[in-house]
C-alpha cells in the first residue's frame, strides 16, 4: 500500500519521516502517553527513530496499518499521532492514537480521527473501525466519541493481566456515521459526556463536609480504613440491613477498596470514606450512576458503630450529592432502604430526600425479595 497524505479541517496527516524521531521521543516522555500506550519504558532516542522509520514503513509497504504523523498544516509541528494500528482481512482497521503534550486541548485528535476513519471508509473501502482503550483512559474515549464511535462494551482482562494491564473498552465506527466536518457531535465540548471524562480523568477529589463543631472528609479509601471497614460490616445492624457478605473479612474490605478504584476509573461510581477531623474513618458513602439513565444516580452508606447518632452521614449525603448535582451533572439521586431501616430513613430524611414510598419486594436480600422504602432528591431540593 502506497503511503498518502491527508489535509482536512485544519490538520496535516502524513507518512513518518526520521527527522519526526527528536519530536516523537520528547512526546513520549509525558506520563500520559507512557501510561496509557503501550510505548516502551523508558522511551529511548532509538525506540522513536526506529518507529519513524522501520515501523511505520513496514506497515505501509505490507498495507498491515496506516500510521500518520498528524502535523500543523501550515508550521509543519508534530501535534501527535494517529492512523490505522490493523488492517484485516475482513476489511475491518483498528484506529490508535496519541495527543503531543503541547498539541492538547485544541481539538486536534478528534479532527485526525475523522479524517483517517472518512479516508478508511471512501478509500480503503473498510466496512468497520474499531477503537480500544484501557479502561480509565478517558481522553481516548472521549476523543472517539466525539469522532462519532458508539462504546459498544468492555473487553475483560485475565487477572493478572499481561504487563500490568486493567479491562478495556471497546468501541466501534462504521460508514456513513463519522460526523461532518466542523460538527461538534454528541460529545463535543460541554456535553455531560465531556464533562465526566474531565471528572472521571483525574485523581478521585476530597469533598468536606461539616456537621455541628465536626469537620468531615469524603475521601477515597485507603490501607488505614480497613481493619475499621471489617469492624462495621461485622457489625449486627450492617449485616442486617446491607447487603456486605456474612462473615465479612479483610479480603472483603481489600476487595471493596478495589472495587471502588475500578468504578471510578470506568465511570460509573464514586465512593468514599467519610473520615472525621483525625481521618479516622466513620463510615462509607457510594454514589452510583444508573446504567439506563446518565442523569440518574443512587446512594448507598454505613456508619462505624461508635460514629452513629452523630449526624455524620446526613452531612455527608449533602455534600456528596450537591458534588452529584453540580460536578457530574445528575438531575435525580436516588434513596432505598429495607422496610424497618429507620436509622438510614433518617440520615436520608435529614439530607433533604424526600419520601416517595414503598416498593414491594423492591430488592433480592440474604436469599429473598425485601420491600423498601425509596426516596429522592432533586437538585432544586438543596436550595
């Protein structure tokens, strides 16, 4: 396959040359692009020379992939990297890319990513393009979707996963759906779905929460919390009124530390411990996005047995849903508790939710359908 070149709105894409290798190899010193590529580490002067040049021209000459540099049409900057990584035989390519540390923020991949999936589809007659990431890496799925790609799932990974890797995610492009040029698409700027990948990109925040003369942390979970999380959950009211597995041991408390790193890397939940003005922990707090409705979300808490009656969680619930409302965009947050649950109902109550009623055999608990209670909040309701 003969190497070409691509000039659409606004960006250069063309074939490698070893004079690009100097500019490669500074790129590719960004952490970003060292954690979420797969780029060897360190990135040395001749992993890039030999990238420009053997790699790249090996691709082309054996039309297994279409690499470009995408450049600045009228300086000739490298502004990063992007192109076909596979080429199958049943005409359906792989897209992969990278942004250069000084090229982001511009819009620059998504425009190479348009242009490369259009010339895959009217030139190359591709029927399907496929783009992967690991799960967390929320620029790259940002960048597909506003390219017009549908997520179309998760790819898991064996435990332990080869070098170190975690799940993916998938997504998928066909003809006719790249959006035009100059579109800002479903997930262009200002779009929930830009917002949470800007949320869900960086480190899990701190929030604060204040009841009475206490001050509260919501943080995320950590090695000191555990032997304190394995202490609630043994508890006789958790155990009656959660679901948290009876008996309950450290590895339980190491898995839902775990469990929490992973929501939050995908997306869909953020949760917390709140911990009191010591940072020793008095209970947990999760909010979880609904799969079906993005604008949705649901709570779920415990107290530590000496921590309760103290108003803590009220105070925490307030503040982790004007987070919900103001940060992630939620219009709803959802409450349930098992009938009897007085304790949550209050915390619930004493937040601002309001009572909607009962749902019959609302849930599965311990081997049987329980009715519970259900209640909301709005964001209007926090005034």
């Amino acid at each position: 396959m003969e190497p070409v070149e691509i000039i659409e709105d606004g960006v250069l894409l063309r074939p490698w040359r070893e004079s690009d290798a100097e500019a490669v190899h500074r790129a590719c010193q960004d952490p970003d692009i060292q954690r979420w590529t797969t780029v060897p580490r360190p990135y040395r002067p001749e992993h890039a020379h030999g990238f420009v040049t053997e790699m790249s021209r090996k691709s082309w000459a054996e039309g297994t992939g279409a690499p470009f540099a995408v450049c600045d049409p009228g300086t000739g900057e490298l502004l990063g990297a992007n192109g076909l990584i596979s080429i199958g035989n049943d005409r359906t390519g792989e897209i992969g890319y990278w942004t250069a540390p000084w090229a982001r923020g511009r819009g620059v991949m998504v425009r190479a990513t348009r242009a490369v999936a259009r010339w895959s589809f009217d030139t190359l007659g591709l029927r399907r393009l496929i783009w992967q990431a690991e799960v967390g890496n929320h620029a790259s799925r940002l960048v597909a979707l506003r390219a017009g790609f549908r997520i179309d799932g998760r790819l898991r990974q064996p435990k332990p996963a080869p070098h170190g890797g975690t799940d993916g995610w998938i997504g998928s492009l066909l003809p006719g759906e790249v959006p035009a040029v100059g579109s800002t698409g479903p997930a262009g700027p200002g779009t929930l779905a830009a917002r949470r990948a800007a949320v869900f990109g960086r480190p899990q925040p701190v929030l604060f929460a204040t009841t009475g003369a206490a001050e509260l942390l919501l943080r995320p979970m950590e090695e000191q919390d555990l032997d304190a999380v394995v202490q609630t959950c043994q508890d006789p009211e958790s155990i009656r009124w959660t679901t948290v597995p009876d008996p309950y041991e450290r590895a339980d408390a190491q898995g839902y530390q775990a469990h929490n790193r992973d929501a939050w890397a995908r997306g869909d939940a953020a949760g917390f411990v709140i911990a009191d003005s010591d940072d020793r922990y008095v209970g947990s707090l999760d909010l979880r996005i609904s799969p079906t409705d993005a604008l949705v979300a649901d709570v779920g808490f415990m107290t530590a047995p000496a921590a309760r009656g103290r108003g803590y969680l009220s105070a925490a619930l307030v503040a982790l849903s004007a987070w919900g409302f103001s940060t992630l965009g939620l219009a709803r947050i959802e409450w349930k508790a098992n009938v009897g649950n007085t304790a949550s109902r209050r915390a619930a109550e004493k937040a601002g939710f309001l009572f909607e009623g009962t749902a019959r055999g609302g849930v599965q608990h311990r081997g049987e359908r329980v009715d519970v209670w259900v209640g909301a909040l709005i964001a209007k309701d926090l005034g």
